[in-house]
C-alpha cells in the first residue's frame, strides 16, 4: 500500500533499511553457528566408547585461528552499514524538521490542546474543534501550544509528532497525498481524558476544501 504521506513513505523505507539488515545479520550469524556446531561436535566414535577419549577437533586446538581478511571484512561491512543507517536516520530527521515555513503554498493552522481535545485556527480566523480539514497535496505547516499542561500532537498514519507545551510554539509539518480520514492523537499522559483526546484529520480534495473554508490564495498567512 502505498504510504499517505511523503513523511510515512520516508519512516517506512528507513524501518525497511533496519529491519532488512537485522534479519540478514541474524541470519548469517545463524548459519555460522549452525557450521560450528556441525564441524565441531564431538565425533560418535568418543561417544561409543563413553566419551573416554579427546575428540579430534576442539575450537582453538587448530594452529591458525580465524583470517585477518575475514575480519578486515566483516569491519568494512559493518563499518558500511553503520555509515549507512546513520546517514539515512539524520537525512529522515532532517526531512521532517526542515519546515516549509516559507513556501507560498503551504497552508498554516494553528493547534491548541487542551485539556481534552484540539483545537484549530486557520488563517482565516476559522477555529473548530475535534476536526483538522486540509487539502490534499499541500504542505501543512502546524505551530503547536498548548493552554494547560503538557500534550503530544501526533498523526500516527503519517509520522508526525511534535509536543505541545504552553507558552511555547513548535513547529510541525505533513502534507497529505490521499484524501481520507486519519486520526490523531495525544501521546502525553495529561489527565483523565487523555485517551479520549482523539480528534480527525480530514485530508480534502482542493475543490473540496475551498468549497468549505472560501478561496486558500487570499487567505494564507
Ligand atoms: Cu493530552
């Protein structure tokens, strides 16, 4: 399926990226350890006379042991995969931190949470509560506060969180690529309305959008 944001489709190739490289590691270690136990039982022949004498081979018991270009290998490797991931997590981080603050087209709203739920002013003035309406296609530039304690606003399906603190404003940004409904959702423990403090996302087709909130090009701010 394909991801409902350009921040999901990021977080799913970088959770791809790791988990593709745990399963191959944990596989060749598998089958080094399974070559050792075979290559390296004690031979039936000991156990028949009730395991009296030496067995042929012991670990260590073999002149050379291990190759410096095996090794050398297997560092570079690792090194590579190391290098990689890293690089791959900071250029994900920093795809989701670079708000498109001044992009023309992005379309501000404000968030407040509150003590239970979400609240949300467009340019416009227009606040409504419980419900997020954005168009489709269109960078969504969130200030996020908070006028009571400390909240986390989060769309799961995308993979945006950002606190919400009061006195303080921080900036989060998604764009939608497929209408739909989505939820979000407070993952600071607030009170005892914090599992209810749900509120939807409805990502709009433009038309749709402005038939409902008036003309985005005069009203963005
Ligand atoms: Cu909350």
């Amino acid at each position: 399926m394909a991801a409902p944001a350009p921040s999901a489709e990021i977080w799913n190739s970088l959770f791809m990226m790791y988990v593709t490289s745990a399963v191959v590691i944990s596989a060749v270690v598998l089958a080094i350890l399974g070559y050792f136990v075979l290559r390296y039982r004690q031979p039936s022949s000991s156990l028949a006379d009730g395991g009296q004498d030496e067995p042929e081979f012991r670990i260590g018991a073999e002149p050379t042991r291990g190759s410096a270009k095996v090794a050398i290998a297997l560092s570079v490797i690792l090194g590579l995969l190391f290098v990689g991931l890293t690089a791959s997590t900071f250029s994900a981080m920093e795809f989701m931190e670079e708000i498109p603050e001044d992009n023309p087209d992005a379309l501000h709203i404000k968030v407040t949470a509150f003590q239970w739920g979400w609240q949300f002013t467009y340019p416009n003035g227009r606040t409504i509560t419980g419900e997020l309406r954005v168009p489709v296609n269109t960078p969504i530039v969130l200030e996020i506060t908070s006028r009571d304690v400390f909240h986390t606003f989060a769309i799961a399906a995308f993979k945006v969180k950002k606190d919400a603190i009061p006195d303080r404003i921080n900036f989060a940004w998604f764009e939608a690529k497929e209408a739909g409904e989505y939820r979000i959702q407070c993952y600071e423990l607030c009170g005892t309305g914090h599992a209810k403090m749900i509120a939807t996302l409805l990502a709009m087709e433009p038309e749709q959008f402005e038939a409902w909130y008036g003309k985005l090009s005069e009203e963005k701010g």
